[in-house]
C-alpha cells in the first residue's frame, strides 16, 4: 500500500527530467522524445489519482493522452523527415526556415 | 512491504533512464533507454491494477511509437549530430529555468503535500476487471472524444503522410 503522494513525487521527477531535455538538447528527435517523457509522467499522476478516488476517469484519459502522444509523435516524426530533407540537418537552432 | 520496494524499483529504473535518455549523445540510445523507461511506466500503471493502460502503453507506446522512432532515426542520418555538441548555446538558461521548476514543484510538494492527504489504500480491482471498466467508461460516458480522438489520429496520420512524401504533386 503506497501513498499516492509518493506517484506524485515519481511524476514531478519524471515530468521536470523531461522539461530539462526539452530546454537543453538541440537535437530534434530528442526533444520529441523528452515531450514523451513528459507525457508519461503526467499518465502516471492520472492513474494514481484516478485510483485514489477510485473512478475510472483518470485511466480513460490516460488512454486520450496516448493517443494524442501517437498524433504528435507521426506528425511531428513526419516534419523531421520533410526537414531533414531539404536542409540535411536536425538541429533545432539551425530549423529557420521562415528567416531568409 | 514488497509492493513499495517494487515501487521504488521500477521509479528508480524510469528516473535512471529518463537521465539517461537526455543526456545520451547517439539518439539510437536515447531511444533504447526511453523504451526502458516506458516498460518502467507500465510496471506502475501494473503495481496500480490499471491492467488495460498496462497492454495500451506496451502495445501502443512500445510497440507502435517507439519503433516508429526508431525508424526516423535510422532514416534521418546522424553522423554529423553525434560529432556536435550536444546541449544547446542557451543551457545555462534552460537548467536555470530547470531549477526554478524544481524548486517550485518542491515547494508546492512540500508545503501543501500533507495539505493533501492521500494516504494509500489497498487497492481493488473492479470486480468484473479493470478492461471492462474503462471500456463502458470509454463507449458510455466518453462516446463523443474517442470518436473526436478517432478523427485526430486520421488526421494525423494523412498529415504525416503528406509531409513525408518526397514531392507533392
């Protein structure tokens, strides 16, 4: 039997790891990647919140939250692709394409 | 007792491996070490009888977006980012940005954490299982956003589609 505080703490860790790699890398990939990160950790405070007032609710919008995270990793997976192509890079300080 | 060393385990494993997915300087490994940090998120949703997540997040999350990743990454070539740095020209700012988060979610934590008062309870799994509770919730009182969920992932993969094709004719 655990408190869910201790769900809580394990998703503010997860969640501020995933911030710091999102503000750091320059590498677009990883920064899609620490978005997931950021995404799991507010899953799990969604489900230990929803076991705690025991209802399901949490748990089906963990599930809304997956599959956005689905959405976002195709498309944004899709625009590397079309980036890389046209500027063989995928560095995020080097994607300025609007700037001439 | 061995229900929160199991805790401490997989929180440890999904930390360690956030770290790791960060700080890696080859994207192939911050994909292997994300992959372990996700089965680690499953391990919690398992330790909290939310079953069904448990399957969505291996098949879904593991076995669909991660390999998905993979493939980009092997797709985008990467010999030249793995020569360059790897953080940055603005970390400074960013960690300093970090540190306030941290200090602020500490604080919320600490100060209004007993404020909260969750104690645990035992949990119970719903008696007729948890897939079949969230599936009434999801085509009961959630009919409407999975259609709208439906919807979006159409569009994004049509969208996705379109912009990683060569040329648009």
């Amino acid at each position: 039997m655990i408190p869910t505080e201790y769900y809580i703490f394990l998703g503010s860790g997860l969640f501020t790891i995933g911030v710091i790699g999102v503000l750091t890398r320059r590498n677009v990939l990883v920064i899609l990647m620490s978005i997931e990160l950021i995404l799991n950790a507010v899953n799990i405070n969604l489900v230990a919140l929803s076991q705690y007032f025991r209802s399901v609710d949490g748990q089906v919008f963990a599930i809304f939250v997956i599959t956005d995270a689905a959405a976002e990793a195709a498309v944004g997976l899709g625009l590397i692709i079309a980036f890389f192509r046209n500027k063989e890079t995928v560095n995020a300080d080097e994607i300025d394409l609007l700037k001439w | 007792m061995l229900e929160l060393a199991t805790f401490a385990i997989l929180a440890a494993v999904i930390l360690v491996s956030a770290i790791l997915v960060i700080t890696r300087r080859n994207a192939v490994h911050s994909v292997m070490w994300l992959i372990v940090a996700l089965f680690g998120v499953g391990g919690i949703y398992l330790l909290q009888h939310a079953e069904f997540l448990f399957a969505v997040q291996i098949i879904l999350y593991v076995g669909g977006i991660m390999v998905l990743f993979l493939f980009v990454v092997m797709l985008v070539n990467l010999d030249v980012a793995v020569k360059q740095a790897r953080f940055a020209r603005h970390w400074q700012v960013a960690l300093l940005t970090a540190v306030l988060l941290v200090a602020q979610l500490g604080y919320a934590l600490y100060n209004h954490g007993q404020g909260l008062n969750l104690p645990g309870h035992p949990l119970v799994s719903a008696p007729a299982g948890n897939t079949q509770a969230v599936g009434m919730a999801l085509y009961q009182n959630y009919m409407l956003p999975v259609e709208i969920a439906s919807l979006l992932l159409l569009v994004a993969m049509v969208g996705a589609v379109i912009m990683a094709k060569r040329k648009l004719e």
